[in-house]
C-alpha cells in the first residue's frame, strides 16, 4: 500500500479504484493461491464481469462467460498442483483427504472461485469506498488524520458504511416465522446487509458516518455459521489502506465522476479520481 500511494502522491493523484484499492487485495490473494504474477490483471478481469460489470451494457451472458473461464482456469491450476510440491491453498486442497477420500477437481475448483471473488471483490469495493468517505467527510478525516479516531472502530465503520454485498440469499431448512410472517421449508429468504447496516433500531444516527462508533454490530461478514471465512483478511487490508492515507497524505479531493459498479449483488465504485497531498 504504501508503494502505490507514493506513486499516486509523487503523480499529484489517482484513479483510486483502479491504481490503488485494486492491487491490495488482489495481491493477497493471489499469493495464497498461488496465481502467477503474468496472470493477476486477466484474473481481476474476469472477477469484476462475474458479479457485476464495469460498463452499464454489461449482460447475464458476458457474467456466465466470465465465471466460466474463471472455473476452468482453477480447475487447470489444481491440475496442474497434484503433488507438485507447491505450498499454496490449491495445492494443499489438492493434497487433502476428507473422510480418507481426495477432493475431486469440482470440489478444489468451486472451493477456490469462492475463496478468490470473497477475497477479492468486497475488500476492494470497501477500500474505495472509504477513500470517498473520508475525501466527502472532512470532519472525519481529520479526526482520522489527529488520532481521534481509533483504526480499529474506522475500520468497522468503513465496513458498516459502504457494505459492499448488498444482499444473500439462505434457504429455510425448516417451517419457522419471522416477524410474524410464515417461512416454509424450502422458501428462499434473501437477508439485505445494506438495509440491516443503516437499521435505526440497532444504530444511532446510521445517516452520519462516525468513525469512532461503537458499539459496531454491522452485517457486513454476515452471521453465525455463514460469517465471512476471510473477514480478518479484509480487515487487516482495510486497515493498511486507512492507515497509509492518514501517515502519508495530507488531503485528497475528487477530481472528476466516479463511475459505479453495475450490479444487484455488490455495491460500490470501479473509478474513483482523486488528488492526493502529501502529508
């Protein structure tokens, strides 16, 4: 992180979506699976048409496409790492045994696509959206920027703020009720994060973004059993990327449009320019 905003400062500004917020969590998990360095900027770019696009023309058949090519490069990957002697999750997954039997190349496949797009997309949609935030709320930038606002509770507002998946689905398992209205089993219940996150049942003053807000008990990693497997990787990303704005610049300001993330799923920003000072 600290690299890439050296270049942006020394460039006088950035595309933050695309110069700075796409490289980090790429990078991260791209080194836990192993994906060569040649075939990151591909990857990212299947990534980014599979839940959503880049361009408002963007269709269901370009997604399909995408999530495809994306399946069948892990599934070449894995291949490729039997007994390879490589150290990363894909070889380890292609080693593994459950109940004495090996995971088949769909098992490792299926495991790694959604390994790679939690990974990937939520994390960088947050980082550009708090680059926004605190470019939009110089109050908070500046408690940032004076220490008034812890990292710790800035990163979970960041996270409660711009809630990048906005929404899941789960499938009731059993008759229930839910705030009086009947579930039957089978029923598919879509859970929204980005309505719960602003809930003013559950949080002061949701509208304000407050960066020292606690307690913080945002749905963004979801709940329970379904609570997000890499949701301490993304904040520790979170928290470089907010801690390398605060130590090395002194102001930023939105030079032009941002441009949105076309989706029904993910919420966020795929352009963000901004100039950067140094502090």
């Amino acid at each position: 992180m600290v690299f890439l905003l050296s270049e942006a400062i020394d460039k006088g500004g950035c595309d933050f979506a695309a110069d700075g917020a796409a490289g980090i969590p790429l990078g991260a998990i791209c080194d836990l699976l192993g994906v060569p360095e040649s075939d990151r900027a591909h990857v990212l770019g299947l990534t980014s048409s599979t839940l959503g696009s880049h361009d408002a023309d963007g269709t269901a058949a370009d997604a399909w496409i995408a999530k495809s090519e994306i399946l069948l490069y892990f599934a070449n990957l894995a291949r490729d790492r039997r007994d390879s002697g490589h150290a990363d999750v894909i070889a380890l997954l292609a080693g593994s045994r459950v109940n004495g039997f090996p995971l088949d190349d769909d098992e490792i496949m299926l495991n790694c696509y959604s390994l790679f797009l939690g990974g990937d997309e939520t994390a960088r949609l947050s980082m550009i959206g708090a680059a926004l935030a605190l470019a939009h709320h110089p109050d908070q930038w500046r408690a940032l920027k004076r220490g008034e606002t812890g990292i710790d509770t800035a990163v979970e507002e960041i996270l409660r703020w711009t809630t990048p998946t906005l929404h899941s689905g789960r499938t009731a398992t059993t008759d229930t009720e839910i705030a009086g209205h009947p579930i039957r089993t089978g029923d598919i219940v879509t859970v929204w994060n980005a309505s719960a996150n602003f809930d003013e049942r559950v949080f002061d003053a949701p509208e304000r973004l407050r960066l020292d807000r606690t307690p913080n008990k945002h749905c963004t990693f979801a709940y329970g059993p379904h609570f997000c497997l890499g949701a301490y990787l993304a904040r520790a990303e979170i928290e470089a990327v907010l801690e390398g704005l605060r130590d090395r610049v002194a102001d930023m300001e939105q030079t032009g449009p941002s441009r949105p993330v076309y989706s029904n799923f993910l919420n966020g920003l795929c352009a963000l320019p901004l100039a950067l000072k140094p502090a």
